[in-house]
C-alpha cells in the first residue's frame, strides 16, 4: 500500500491499486488527482446523504469465486434517484466495478471495444449494440452527474461532473454499461449476481439487519 500526505492536511491518503488517478481525502474531504507520487487539491467533496447501503470502503466478497475489495465509490444521481458505484480491486489481479440500484447488484470491467458504438443522439430504449462479439440490448439511458465521491477512483469523479449512463442487458446474466463524457467514451462488461453470492464481509451495521 502507497501512502502520500494530503497537501491540504497532510494526512496520509492510502493507494492499493496502481490505476487510481483520483482520489478523497478522509481526513479532510479534498478531492485530489493523482500523478506519480504527487497530488493536487482540486476542490473539496460534497457531504454524502446516506442511502443506508450495507456496503462500504473495505467490504470484501466473492465475483466468480474471485475475492475483492472495494477501495472507492461513486454515487451517481439523476432526475428520480440515485445510485452507488464501488471501485473493486481484485487482490492485484485485476479492477472492477461493482453497481448497486434498487436491489440489483452488476459487476463490470472496463472493456477495450473495437465494436462501432452509437453515438449519443442514436440512443433509444432497445437498439441492439455489439459490444466484444456478443449482442446487447439498451434497457435504460440517464443523463446523470456525480454527487459524492469516496476512496480511490480510475476516473476523475469531480463533484458535479455530467455524463449519459446506458444500460445494456445481454444473454446469460450479461451486463454493459456505456458511459458517454465530453471527452470519452467508456465501456465495460460483466453480470449480475445476487446479494447471497457475494459472501461479503466488513459490511456496513445497518438498524434492522
């Protein structure tokens, strides 16, 4: 584990995996981009609103008998609700990501994809995309920004910063995300799995559970 001191306060923010380049302070909440050994302030982190999730930093569990632990979260909001990103590190094999919406929870990784993607004005509910030689199917487009950011990230989730999320459902249990920024569009693909199969451990104590 890396640890570089805060240059707002010092405090030792820690690093696991070698493609984070954002990061939040825990100590002061200052968003910070990393470079090398280096950070920079770039603003400060706005307050969470808590949406009771059992998940949080350092929770551990199981993709595909695969163990991981999740290092940073982006909480990504829209016009009728939110929902959580967890940034997975998979015991230095590999990265991932892990969403939570409403009850269903999608692993991803980023996908490198020659496919012709569609751009953002050919979007529509059920457009059938290509995406690493299997076909998925859009369920689901938001214009979203991010409204909280924890841990370390892949990307710069700035607080406030704007993209389209798709959502593609594919056969067997397939899952795609595309998300569309001014500067880039990123891919990834994975599936779903159900809470139970997870085994998860270090969960958040939640009232009623």
């Amino acid at each position: 584990m890396l640890k570089i001191p805060c240059p707002s306060c010092a405090a030792p923010v820690e690093f696991i995996s070698k493609a984070t380049v954002f990061a939040v302070c825990a100590h002061c909440n200052s968003t910070l981009l990393r470079q090398d050994l280096e950070l920079q302030h770039i603003g400060q982190m706005a307050v969470l609103q808590d949406d009771f999730s059992p998940l949080q930093l350092h929770t551990v569990g199981y993709y595909n008998n695969e163990r991981f632990e999740i290092i940073g979260r982006m909480q990504k909001t829209w016009d009728a609700g939110s929902w959580n990103e967890w940034y997975l590190y998979f015991d230095g094999i590999k990265e991932g990501w892990l969403a939570e919406a409403q009850g269903f929870y999608m692993v991803s990784f980023a996908t490198n994809s020659n496919d012709k993607l569609p751009s953002r004005e050919e979007l529509v509910p059920g457009l059938t995309v290509k995406i690493a030689s299997k076909i998925f199917t859009i369920d689901d487009i938001k214009n979203v920004r991010c409204s909280f950011s924890q841990g370390e990230l892949p990307v710069k989730a700035f607080h406030g910063s704007l993209s389209c999320s798709v959502d593609l459902s594919g056969p067997d249990k397939l899952f795609a995300c595309l998300d569309y920024t001014d500067e880039e569009t990123r891919v990834y693909v994975g599936g779903y799995q159900e809470f139970a199969q997870f085994r998860f451990s270090n969960l958040k104590e939640l009232d009623g559970w």
